[in-house]
C-alpha cells in the first residue's frame, strides 16, 4: 500500500471473525530517534525491526542529506555511519519531510545548534501543522528561523554558531518539543533542562542514555525535569526496534469488536509512556492477556492476546492523554460499539495533528450514525449496538483516521468507505494485507 497522488478509495464490511498472528510493524518513534542519533553517534549503528514506512523512510534522506550514510541491509534491518554530535554538513537540497511531524521537528532540534543552514518542507497536510511550537525554544539557543506567517512550513533554519543552553518549559505535553529541545542541547554546553507539566513518552530519553549521553530525570515541584549534560561523544548502538503499540492498535480494535475473534499480537512495547490506550481498554472491559514480558534494546515489550470482548463506555482522564495522544481516534471507532458514553477529556492536542482529528472522527461517526459531541479539548461517543455504516469518510490525509475507520466498517451493519487509504502507508505499509490475514473483509 502506498500513497500515490491519486486518491485510494478502499472499504471495509462486516467480517466473520478474525483470528491469527498480527505482526505489526516497528514503533515509528524509535526508528526515528534510532537514525537520527545513529547519524549523530561515531561510528557504525545498527538498526533491527526498523518501520519502513514512508515517514521514517524520509528521515533516513534526512539523515542522508545531513552527511551521515545510511544503507538497507536487509528487511527492517539498516545501518548509520555517523558524523558525530556537532558534525552534521549542510544539505544541498531542501528536506523533505513528507507527513511526518515527528520528523520534521526532531531533526530541526538536532541541526539547529550546528553551524549550518537548512530549510524543510512537507506535503500539503504538515504544511498546515504548527511549527512555532519547536522554532521558539530553538531560537533561544541561538538558531535563526524564518517561517511562513503562523510558523508553518517550508522552514529555514540558520543553526547557532555559538549556541546556549536552555531551560524550557513545554507549553503543551508533547514528546516532539521536549525530544527536539534535547537533540538541540546535544550540540550545547553545559546543562540543556526541559521541564513537562505532564510526563509525555520517554523514548528520547532511554536512547541518548543507551548512546552515552549523561540524562537525569526527576520530578520536581515544576513537573517532571529532564536535563541532558551536552556535548558528549554518543556511542553507536545495536538498536531492536519493539513493535509499534499504535499501530498495534488497529488489529487489537478489530479483535475486540468483531464476534468470535481471537488474535495474538507479539512483541509489542509496553513502555508506560505509551500504555494508556490499553489502560483504557481494560477499564472498558477488554479481554487481554499480556504474556512474556521481557526488554529488547531498553524498551519492555511483551506478547498480547485479544478476544472478542462487550465494552462498556468510560471517562478518560485528561492526564492520560499524552499516554495515547495516538489512539484516539481508534478509540473514538470502537466506543461507538460499547454501552453507555465514552467521554475523552485532554484532546486538544488532536486538533494539530496530521488533520484536526476530533472533528474528522466526529462527522465520520455522525455520518456513520453514531452521535457525539466535541468541545475544544474533549469527545464524546455515545455508544450503541450496531453502527449503521454506509457512509464515505473524509480522511484529510490522516492515516489513522483512514485506518480507524476501516476497522469500524468490520463490524458496521453496511460498509464503511475512506476516501483514500493511501496515507496508511505513512505508517502502516502492510496494513491491509495483515488485516486481510486475519480475516479482514477490507478491499
């Protein structure tokens, strides 16, 4: 599956039950940290169970453009020769980013505080994304940045010649302005602090420490504080990447509402920055069975099994919304199945995502039959039996929006249609024939 310029209508029906082994692909956040600290590490880093999906494909061009040489040697599996901390050249071409905002904004962070100058640009979706966000902490260690009016893309960045240390505060939980603040403070003397209100995935964090960078984090009055010593020699690593948990997502979705099913998931990251989903799934009343839980290159991981389960409507704490600012939207699909009201409180964060989220699983679910009601910063599905289905979903370019809506349609009463899968590959690229593996009536 691939996005082509040409839209991919595709549907999904009411299945029998799904059952077999879902293996879904790497976790995207660290195939991204994994080649761009692998670019900035000296030495060889080798990399297992890479995602090669178009965004992390986009950040190894990066990564290529910025002097470090990056070879496939085989399915999932890559090689960095890095350039070191500091030793990034300047790229001949603009960086093109694709959808990807985690890309985009964690490699401005590591060019930024490098003496050079580089400008970034993306499809039409993440050039309505907001960049200022990561620009204004980069500007306080000296970077020049020029932007299109209201922050957004394309983005020139003129990295710091002499570039200093910051204490931030994040404005909003996100792990994108704390990672880029960090990969910035690796270039910087002395102690680069980021302080986040709300604990947000710590994926950056275990790397740098797993590449020999010196990171303390402790939880202070201010909230939770992160400081990264700067200018190390980061070491290159071996890096297993663990199975993506929101991709995950979609097959475990599927299982739970579709009649019968029962489908394995293995090796799928249980980092409890990134657990809220299936907390959630739980207090909903999910059938899930974690077993073997072990650690592969820093990250813990373990096998899931899930079977068909009736789900009841619960309220998701705004505190659990950087824990799965992902999942969301599958989340909102699956609670239109479950009794009673499901009220998801702290999301206004999806509203900056690849397309205002909240809004596109609302008028998809209205359509669909299913009422809700949104405000600012929350969404509320009012559960029923069945979903009528039968309706074409808009999916502004989002892949999850696309994704969440085909596993809908498996258990509606009349197919759902996405006006075009083909942003899936952005993340997903072997999501439908996976799904069509498990039984899946998607095409």
């Amino acid at each position: 599956m691939s996005h082509a310029d040409q839209p991919m209508p595709l549907s999904a029906r009411r299945s029998g039950p799904l059952s077999g082994q879902a293996l879904v692909p790497g976790d995207k956040s660290v195939s991204h940290r994994a080649l761009i600290l692998g670019a900035l590490a000296v030495g060889e880093t080798r990399i297992t169970g890479l995602l090669e999906g178009k965004d992390v494909l986009d950040t190894a061009a990066a990564m290529r453009a910025f002097g470090a040489r990056v070879d496939r040697t085989g399915p999932g599996e890559w090689s960095v020769h890095g350039v070191g901390v500091g030793g990034f050249a300047e790229p001949e071409q603009v960086i093109d980013c694709g959808n990807s905002g985690t890309g985009v904004r964690l490699i401005m962070g590591a060019m930024a505080t490098t003496p050079i100058t580089a400008t970034f640009t993306g499809d039409a979706s993440l050039s309505r994304r907001p960049m200022g966000r990561i620009t204004e902490p980069l500007a306080l260690f000296g970077a020049e940045i020029t932007a299109r009016d209201g922050g957004l893309l394309p983005v020139t960045i003129r990295g710091a010649v002499d570039p200093l240390p910051i204490r931030y505060h994040t404005p909003v939980a996100s792990a994108q302005i704390k990672s880029a603040v960090l990969l910035a403070g690796l270039n910087a003397p002395g102690e680069t602090v980021v302080i986040e209100a709300e604990p947000t995935r710590d994926h950056t964090e275990r790397m740098l420490t797993g590449f020999g960078a010196q990171v303390r984090t402790e939880v202070t009055d201010e909230g939770r504080m992160i400081t990264l010593y700067g200018q190390p020699e980061l070491r290159p690593q071996t890096v297993a990447v663990p199975r993506d948990p929101s991709s995950a997502a979609f097959p475990v979705a599927a299982a739970l509402i579709v009649p019968g099913s029962a489908i394995r998931v293995p090796g799928v990251s249980r980092n409890p920055t990134r657990d809220g989903f299936y907390v959630t799934l739980a207090e909903m009343g999910a059938d899930l069975t974690w077993e073997n839980d072990r650690d592969e290159g820093g990250e813990p991981v373990a096998d899931l099994i899930v079977r068909h389960s009736s789900l009841r409507g619960v309220e998701v704490p705004a505190e659990r919304a950087a824990s799965m600012i992902d999942e969301f939207p599958i989340l909102s699909a699956i609670a239109s199945l479950a009794t009673g009201r499901t009220v998801m409180h702290g999301v206004g964060e999806l509203r900056v995502k690849e397309s205002d989220r909240i809004d596109a699983m609302a008028r998809g679910l209205e359509a669909n039959g299913v009422t809700v009601e949104e405000t600012r910063d929350s969404l509320t599905v009012h559960g029923r039996d069945t979903v009528a289905g039968g309706a074409t979903v808009a999916t502004h370019l989002d892949h999850r929006i696309a994704m969440s809506f085909l596993v809908l349609g498996l258990a509606s009463e009349a197919p759902i249609t996405v006006d075009d899968a083909g942003p899936i590959a952005t993340s997903f690229p072997d999501f439908l024939p996976l799904m069509r593996a498990l039984g899946a009536d998607i095409g």
